[in-house]
C-alpha cells in the first residue's frame, strides 16, 4: 500500500487511516523476523482458459470447406446414442490478426453436447501432426478456432497409384481415421483432423502401418512417391502387389465382346442369379456355348483366349473357412483331389461347411508375371481388357437344425447298454467346381458322400445312410460372381516398379 503525497512520515501512537492506495499487505515483525500475508484472491482457472476466446463479431467467414450432418453415433460398428447436429468447416479472418484460421462451427439440437467432445478431443492433441487448437467461441453457434488456414484433400487430390500408396502408408502409420481426415496447411505439410469431404482415393489395407513416411504434400506427386519407394527396394514387392490386387475394376462380358448378345436368343437355359453380375445388363438366357467353358483359374483375353493359368497339379484355390464349419472335424485333403472330414456332432444341431475361392493369391500370381504375358504377346493396348472370373462362395449345409441329432439318437438307443464307441463316419467333399459350367452342375448334384472307410474308397449307399439317420446336405452358393480387370495405369505402374527394382 502507500501513502499519496507523503515524504519522511513517522508513526507513532495509535492512529488510523482512511485514504490508502495500493494492495493491501499484513506484515508482522517478531524478534527481527517478517512474516508477510497476501491478501490477494485467488483466481479460478478452467479448462477453457489454456485457449484465445473470441467473440463472434471478430470472426469473418470466408469459405465453407465442407458440412455435415448426422443424426446418429456409431462405435464399432454399431448405433449407441442419437446425436443430432450440424458441422461445418471454414476458412476464416478473424479482427487484427494477419493470418487465417480454420474453424468448425456446431448447430443443431446437440450442438453444444458435440462441441465439448470435439474440443476434449483437439484440446489434448498437440502435435505437428494433427490439427491444433487456437481458441474458442460459446455462443450459441459455438466454435472450435485452429490455428493455420487448412485445405482438405478431398478439394485438390487426384488419383493415382503411387499417390494411393503412399497415402495408404500415411493414414495407417499415424492412426488417422481415413483419407477423408487428411489436410494440407499453408506450409505444404499433410496432418490429421476432422473428416473432411470424400477424396478420390483408394486405400490399401494392406499398406504396413509401421512404415514412417514424409508428411511433405509433395509426395502427392506420382513421380516422387514412386522414388520414395523406389529407395526402399524390394521389401516393398509385398505391398505394391497386394495394393494393385486391390485396385481391380468390375468389367462386364456385354463390355468385352458382342457375339454374347448376338447368340441369347439361340440358348434356352435360364440365367442363375448367382451370375447376374457378369453382365452390365443381365441377360434373361444364359449363353453357355460361349461362357460356360470359362474357368476361374484362368486370365482371359478380351477374345477369351487362355493367357495365364494356375500351375496345373498346384493346390485348389478353394478353401473351407473354419469360421463356417459347424459339426464336422479333422479337415484332411486326399490326393484323390477329394477332402475329407469326421462327423462330430455332439457341439451343434446342424452341419454346415463354407468355401471360399482364393482369388487374392490368382491375382497376385497374374500381376506379378502380367508384364512378361503382355510382351509375348506383343501388347500395346487394351491390357484394361484382359479378365478372371471370381466365383461365388459355396456352403454345403443340412437342410434343417435338429433339437437332438437323429444319428445320435440312433446309435445312443443301439449302444445304450454297452460301453462301446459307435464307428467313426466320414464326410467326403468332391473337388469343388473350376469353371462356370461345372458351378451350374455342381449347384443341382449331390457334391459330396458319407462312408466309414477313412480313404474314401466305399460309399455309403443311400438305404445305409437312411438306415444310420445321416442328414442329408444342401449345396447352395453365397454372393454372386463377378469379374475383374485392372486400368492401364495399374500394370504400367507395375512395370515401372520391376524395371526399377531390375527384374
């Protein structure tokens, strides 16, 4: 405190004063020690105050970059809460500030309820990385204020192949949400944020996430991506052919030749449905003459002439998927191309086996040698054209569940008063279709047999199965087939990669 206008004042005796400026300080003086208590409030600081807080009158919206609305939350996969609310980005000015800033405006219904998780989110992420917060409005359009004038992709990316990859690479390894949270700031530096509008992109999943690329906006450009892996080398062959199985096209059999239209009115046979994907406008008569010899192990031209086949005497493409298999154990493969498995149905009430094409590993096979198919060929155009058939997932199931299983009823009434094990008895699966015409047969025959001679050799006959109360098995496809071809840009960044790698 002080004493206005006063120079060498004594105080003596009990006096008081009552014009005194200042702060306010008690000091107590015992045997030449100062004790000093400071009077002064304390202040109440909140979670807000680490940020600028702006008014909304020296804010200036400049460019809407992007807005949208939901009504609902999802978390894995599933609706959790009602969420109604509006988001919408902006390139903003804000009142005696040089730069430009970023801002999410919130309206709606749960607008406030939005704004507090998104800025518990942003709040808490401080790195270069990502988008970093500046301020805050609470009006009744709240706003979350970011520093740097940012620019989603979706507003200046361009497809291609080299730019996918390593985008793939970037979001995976920084555990950004998808290409439509990636930005560019003013300094030419990609970071993470808020979704933004869709890209045109691809992603690779099977990108390696533990792969650290450049954050440079530069890599965006196909030639220097392309060097960037380039000076990784070979370790890379994995997932750029991984990543260019991925990014086949669908193609149609009215695309690729006009004789299959000429010829519908000379068959008779109905199209199945599970092939109404191989045609762009699916026709009502199915033209076996000219596709039902088309086999799925095999690369077409656009003239439907064998290119490239799956080595003959190689192991199936088929698999039976485990996640599918319900009462039948011990999955054994014979030489005789027939597979085997032992019925266990005590766990379950039905009998049911999946399969699935391995066209991943066709693909990959393809593309891999694609190059030297096309120079013996002498191909320079229409690569784009050359196709493989994926077929359709098949099951093999009993037609119905069963409360309690009729074969072990029968052998627990037969075996009720000895301690004797019925006999082991075996499912046997034949070869599974390799073509379109066999997928036709094999959806309308009985693919498979039971026996009690583990090597297959003897059929149980229909009276035995009847007599022993075995289920009987319904073949069924799951999907559709459909067919696959790849861009021009795709085996012409393959070519690249293999010259450069000197294959």
């Amino acid at each position: 405190m002080s004493f206005t206008d006063s120079s060498h004042t004594a105080i003596t005796g009990k006096n008081t004063f009552t014009h005194i400026q200042g702060n306010q300080v008690n000091r107590t003086i015992n045997m030449g020690t100062v004790n000093i208590n400071n009077a002064q409030r304390s202040a109440n600081y909140t979670k807000y105050d680490q940020f600028h807080k702006i008014i909304l009158g020296d804010i200036i919206l400049e460019k809407e970059l992007y807005s949208s609305w939901w009504d609902w939350k999802w978390r894995c996969g599933k609706i959790f809460a009602k969420c109604k609310a509006q988001r919408t980005i902006y390139t903003i000015e804000i009142l005696n500030y040089k730069a430009k800033f970023t801002a999410m405006t919130y309206e709606g219904e749960d607008a406030q309820h939005v704004w507090e998780e998104d800025f518990e989110l942003f709040a808490h992420t401080k790195n270069p990385g990502s988008f970093q917060l500046f301020g805050i409005n609470q009006s009744t359009i709240p706003m979350l204020i970011f520093h740097n004038e940012l620019i989603p992709l979706g507003h200046f990316y361009k497809y291609s192949f080299w730019s996918s990859l390593y985008l793939s690479h970037l979001t995976k390894n920084n555990k950004w949400e998808s290409i439509r949270s990636v930005w560019k700031d003013m300094r030419g530096f990609l970071c993470g944020g808020p979704e933004g509008p869709n890209a045109d992109w691809k992603f690779f999943s099977s990108a390696d996430g533990s792969l650290v690329v450049p954050k440079k906006a530069d890599m965006l450009k196909d030639d220097i991506s392309f060097q960037f892996f380039c000076k990784i080398g070979s370790s890379m062959d994995n997932s750029i052919l991984k990543c260019a199985g991925f990014s086949q096209e669908p193609t149609y059999l009215d695309d690729l030749y006009l004789e299959v239209t000429k010829d519908l009115l000379s068959n008779d046979t109905e199209t199945p449905y599970y092939l109404y994907n191989l045609w762009q406008n699916p026709c009502y008569y199915f033209p076996m003459n000219i596709i039902g010899r088309l086999q799925f192990h095999t690369v077409y031209s656009p003239s439907k002439e064998a290119v490239a086949r799956w080595p003959k005497g190689a192991y199936s493409l088929w698999e039976f998927v485990d996640w599918g298999q319900m009462g039948l154990v011990e999955k054994i493969v014979l030489s005789s191309g027939l597979t085997r498995f032992k019925l266990e149905m005590t766990q379950g009430k039905r009998i049911c086996l999946r399969a699935e094409y391995n066209w991943f590993k066709l693909r990959i096979a393809w593309l891999s040698q694609s190059s030297w198919v096309f120079n013996a060929l002498g191909m320079n155009k229409g690569e784009e054209n050359f196709f493989l058939i994926n077929p359709p997932h098949l099951m093999i199931h009993s037609a119905r569940n069963y409360d309690s299983l009729p074969f072990f009823d029968f052998y627990n009434h037969k075996y009720s008063n000895k301690k004797v094990l019925p006999p082991p008895i075996y499912l046997f699966v034949h070869p599974l279709p390799e073509s379109i015409s066999e997928l036709m047969s094999w959806k309308n025959s009985q693919p498979y047999f039971w026996s009690f001679d583990e090597t297959g050799q003897l059929e149980m006959s229909e009276e035995e199965c009847e007599r022993w109360r075995l289920p009987k098995l319904t073949p069924q496809t799951n999907g559709l087939a459909f067919l696959s071809s790849w861009p021009m840009h795709i085996y012409a960044a393959l070519q690249d990669w293999q010259k450069a790698c000197g294959l």
